[in-house]
C-alpha cells in the first residue's frame, strides 16, 4: 500500500506544503478520479446493446453434459458419460494427466484389454479414482466401458454387457 497514494498529493510531507494544502489536493484528485471513473462507466453502460444474448446450442449441449439428478447420473450414452465423469482427469482425447494426482492414460492402455478390469475400477474405484457404482446402472458402466475401449486409438472387439457388469457390482450395491 505503501506506493499507491504516493502520486496523490506527492510532496506534502516536504515543508513546502500545510497539512490543510495535501489533504485539500487529495480530495480533489480522488474527487476527479471517482468521476473520471463514473463518466466512463456511464458510457460504456449507455453504449451497451439492449438486446440480451439468447442461449444457443452451445448452452444446451453443455447442459445436457450434467445430470439432472444429484445422486445417479442420468445420461446413458458411453460418450455423454465419458464426457461428465472420466474426462475432467483423464482429458479429452484419454491422454490422461498429472498434477494434483495421476491419472493414467486410456489411449493405447494395455489394462484395457480387459472388459471386466475396466468395469472393476469403473464400478470400485482403483488407487485415487472414486468408484461410480453407486451412481451408474449396469447398463451405463457397460456404455462407458465399451465407448473407451473403442476410442482414443482403442480397438477392443468385445464389448461388456450389462448382465456381466451385474455380476462384478459388488454385493447389496444397486
């Protein structure tokens, strides 16, 4: 703070300058300044456009990104639910990321050769990632399953069902 006064009434701790003369240039300068500041935003206010922008099909596409319920996610698709729940850590292309923690790259991951080890740590969690069993059907963890391993320069043939993701669930999970 030391700096930001020194231009406003600079040189009144010289004996030059009366006590009553620094805080008299004060209150002028900062008096202008304030109005130099409300004149300009009472022009940019008055010189904004009335029409408000409308939301388009970015906003919605965004929106149907998140779930409507708090609890379970509600999107069905394997790309809707890589894009909610895997790719905030492991990016957008799979690439995966380090940071604040690793997080392990799907594309061209040798564990995915395995539906069911996939499935696991989707439904159980595995070392920092949080499980999502409690959040997603049978049908949602084969649907996201399958989507990564069949993208990101993924090409596994054997898609998981959700009958099979059932029996890896762990018991008196829903």
């Amino acid at each position: 703070m030391a700096g930001r006064g020194a231009a406003v009434g600079a040189g009144c701790d010289q004996a030059s300058g009366s006590k009553g003369e620094c805080v008299m240039l004060r209150t002028i300068l900062c008096t202008g300044v304030f109005l130099c500041l409300a004149v300009t935003n009472a022009t940019a206010q008055d010189s904004a456009p009335t029409a408000q922008p409308q939301p388009g099909a970015a906003l919605d596409a965004l929106l149907q990104r998140f779930s409507e319920s708090p609890d379970h996610f509600t999107q069905t698709d394997g790309a809707a639910l890589y894009q909610t729940t895997c790719q905030a850590c492991h990016m957008e292309d799979g690439t995966g990321d380090a940071g604040a923690g690793a997080h392990p790259p799907l594309a061209g991951n040798p564990k995915l050769n395995s539906r069911h080890f996939l499935a696991g740590v989707i439904l159980t969690g595995y070392h920092g990632m949080p499980r999502f069993g409690p959040m997603m059907s049978d049908a949602q963890v084969a649907a996201v399953t399958n989507y990564v391993r069949t993208h990101f320069g993924n090409d596994y043939p054997d898609p998981i069902t959700p009958a099979e993701v059932a029996h890896l669930r762990p018991p008196g999970e829903d």
